[in-house]
C-alpha cells in the first residue's frame, strides 16, 4: 500500500508526469515515421520499385538555364538538384532585399502627409496584396514580358541594357589580374564601418553627444574601395552588351522566367512587408518623437535613433515569417518555367527516374534547410538589435 502511494506522489509531481508526455509523444512520433518508411519500402519491393539514392550519379540528359554552376545535359541528378536549388536560392536573397528596400519605403510614404502620395502606397497595397501572387507571375510573364518587342527592336536603357522579349542584357564586371584584392578591401571597409558604428553607439550612450556614424559609415564603405581600385589601376571593368548580327555579344541576359519571378515575388511581398513596418513604426507612442523634436532631434535622427530602434522588436518576428513565405513561394516558379528546385524534382527527375519518396524527401530538407537559415540569421539579427532591460 505504501509503495502504491508513493508511486501516485511521484506521479502527480507536475514536471515528472510532463516529461514523461514529451517523451511519450516523440517515441509515438519516431515509431510511426519508422512503420511509415518500413511500409512504403516493402510496398515499393513488391511493386519492383528500387528505392536508395543511388540515381544521383546518373546522367541527367536535360538542359538547365541559367545555371550559376558548371552544367552540361552529361551532369548528374545531383549537380542538376545542387544547380536548381541554388537557382532557387539566388531568387529569394535578391527578392527579400528587394522586397525589404520598397518596403521600407511604402510604409514610409503611408506614413506622410502628402496626400497624393499617402493613397497611392494605400492603392498599391490593396492591388497587390489581395490579388493571388500566381496572378502576379502570370501577368509579368505573359501579358507584360512576353508582350515586348524582339531583339532588333530592344528598349534600349542609354547603351548599357537592352530589354526584349527573350529578356534583359545587362553589363558583367570583368574582373582582371590583381581584381581579387578588391573584394577584401570592401570586407575591410565594412568591418571599419561597423567599427565606427559601434563606437559611435557607446560614445553617444555613455557622453550623449552625437555622432554622424551613418554619413562616415557610408563614406568609408565607398571610399576605400575606390582609392584601393585607383591604386590597383582599375582591374574591374564592365563588359557592356553590343547587337551583333544576329545576336547580342557580351554582358548577361536575364531571362524572362527569372525576370517575371523577380518582380512577381518582390511587388507582392513588398506590400505585406511595408504593412509589417508601417505597424512596427506606429506602435511607438507619439510622445518619443516629440521628445526626440523637443532635445532637437532632426526627423531622420528621430527615425533611425528613437523610432526605428524600438518598433524592431515588433517588426522583426511577423518581418521573419513573411521572409520564409517569400522564399517558399518560389516553389511556384515551375508555374513559367523557371528552373528552380521544385521544376526540376516533380519534373524532368521525377519522370526519367521514378524515385518519388526520395526526391520528395530532398525536397522536403531543402526548404525545411533554407527556412531554418532565414529564421536563424533573423534571430541572430533580432539579439543584436535588441535594447538591453534596464
């Protein structure tokens, strides 16, 4: 009797019963993921299927472009994964800065007194953000790109790029001997100007003099790579595209299945993230600008030093989900034709080799991978920016 009274005492100890839930429901967990695979392996025996990753060293046979690596039709199923999933990499980074840039800006001009321009941010949110974003990449791609003009006829932007319905041919840096110096230059500008932003921080917190951290960071991130290019003797130079014969030579052509994924996915999302800090930046009581007006804070320092500081804390979580929306949404781009990860599983890997649970399986780590990065590299950020409790 004894020994069944202590062992209810043990049992209604809070922590010990809900430790034991957790570890009951993720051995609950693992068992049914092992029942799963066993039963779908022993169906795909039985039906012939072979299953392992073995296919990943076989030909591809098809064509990739554009491809940021080395790919021939000759590479393997798994340089093509490696290829589009960088593709689809490439996409997201550039349309997340994008996206953030105009956003901050929409939420700026919703913010102003201007009155024409307040309702046009308002008419730019509504359209766009209550329109499907599938409906956004088909309009670019086939009522806007696939409307213009041919080569020959290319809307010419002062000799330097050319847009046409087979996309747009832009200049490359050519980088010549002695180039590589440049790149650590700019690292090396961008740590004195991080530098010089943070001391900038300690010495107004610890004196409360101000300090133009912004206007010096900014020169210094400019300068020493110009001086460092003009001592190198300019080995950067631009390979500008020129209309041969019967083609474009030189520069790099943005095909319109990228271009129309581009503007799809930063037009769309730049009017939830401009919502996002349009929020943050009202959550922030009227009285700290008005504090901030009254010590004779200008209004961009009343942003960047009181406003802005404290509306991140709001602004960054709901900021980090639209960010891992954005980068999944990139999985629609086999909609048009764009080669990114989900175009070349569910299509040309998924036909020629059958192995459906393991291709899938890739699929599933990859964007689990990419979200897991983004929601990481944001975390970090929200630490760093966060304002220490006093």
């Amino acid at each position: 009797m004894r020994f069944i009274e202590t062992l209810f005492s043990f049992w209604r100890k809070g922590r010990v019963r809900s430790m034991i839930y957790q570890w009951g429901l993720v051995a609950g967990i693992v068992l049914t993921v092992i029942w799963v695979v066993d039963t779908a392996s022993t169906n795909l025996d039985r039906l012939g299927i072979k299953t392992g990753f073995e296919f990943l060293s076989i030909e591809a046979g098809f064509q990739i472009s554009p491809a940021l690596l080395p790919y021939t039709p000759q590479s393997t199923y798994g340089v093509a994964i490696l290829v589009t999933l960088i593709n689809t990499i490439v996409l997201s980074l550039i349309a997340i800065v994008l996206a953030t840039v105009f956003g901050f800006f929409l939420a700026i001009s919703r913010l102003s007194k201007n009155w024409l321009l307040r309702n046009l941010a308002v008419a730019y949110v509504e359209t766009f953000r209550n329109v499907p974003l599938l409906l956004h990449l088909f309009f670019w791609y086939f009522a806007a790109l696939k409307l213009l003009p041919g080569k020959r006829q290319s809307i010419n932007f002062f000799n330097v790029a050319f847009l046409n319905i087979e996309g747009f041919v832009v200049p490359v840096p050519v980088f010549e001997s002695g180039s590589g110096i440049i790149g650590l230059s700019i690292l090396f500008s961008i740590v004195i100007a991080g530098a010089v932003w943070v001391w900038a921080k300690r010495r107004q917190t610890n004196t409360g003099e101000q300090f133009p951290k912004l206007a010096v960071a900014v020169t210094i991130v400019i300068v020493i790579p110009l001086l460092t290019l003009w001592a190198k003797g300019f080995p950067v130079t631009w390979d500008i595209p020129k209309f041969g014969r019967w083609n474009f030579e030189g520069g790099i052509a943005l095909q319109p299945e990228f271009t129309a994924m581009l503007f799809g996915l930063t037009l769309y999302n730049t009017a939830y993230i401009g919502e996002i800090i349009r929020a943050g930046i009202l959550s922030v009581h009227k009285g700290q600008r008005e504090a901030a007006e009254s010590i004779g804070f200008t209004q961009i320092q009343t942003y960047t030093e009181i406003v802005v500081p404290q509306a991140m804390r709001l602004i960054i979580p709901p900021l980090t989900n639209q960010y891992l929306n954005l980068a999944k949404s990139t999985s629609l781009a086999a909609a048009i034709g764009y080669p990114d990860l989900r175009w070349a599983i569910d299509g040309p890997i998924t036909t020629q080799t059958g192995q459906v649970l393991e291709l899938q399986a890739i699929t599933l780590a990859a964007y689990l991978g990419i979200s897991l990065s983004i929601a990481l590299l944001m975390s970090i950020y929200n630490r760093a920016t966060r304002i220490p409790e006093r």
